[in-house]
C-alpha cells in the first residue's frame, strides 16, 4: 500500500501528525513531512491531499473539547 514510513505520514488527516522519529545505531531521526512549526503553535491544518475530511472534522471536534486552546484550521471548501 505505501512504500515507506515516511509516504505513509504524507497521508494523515492532519499536517501535524505527519511527523515521525526513531533511533537507528544511536542517531536519532525526524520526519516531518510538513515541517515542525505547527507542533509548537498548536495549529492543526488539514491535509487536503489525503481525502479525509470527516475524519480531521471529527477529530478536530474532539480535540477542541479537550484542549480549547489549539488552533484548527477548518477543511477548506472547494
């Protein structure tokens, strides 16, 4: 289905949670498919490329409820 761990966070819902990290022979590696600055400003945006707009608008609902604080971008109309 997906070649790589990498392509595979390209695909998430949301920009932020594309971000993955891990130790090979004690080097410690960042991915981050759309950069590192929504992590520390708390913005979720929508990755339109991945299709899964009821998914972020749900989850982004969720998040909300709990942390009032994050910005969320809205899933852009077309």
């Amino acid at each position: 289905m997906y070649s790589s761990c990498e392509e595979t966070l390209t695909r998430w819902p949301s920009t932020v949670v594309g971000t993955g990290i891990n130790k090979i022979n004690g080097k410690i590696n960042v991915f981050a498919a759309f950069g590192l600055n929504d992590i520390f400003s708390m913005t979720i945006r929508p990755n339109t490329g991945s299709g899964l707009r009821r998914l972020y608008e749900g989850k982004t609902k969720k998040l909300l409820s709990k942390w009032p604080t994050f910005i969320v971008h809205p899933w852009p109309d077309a």
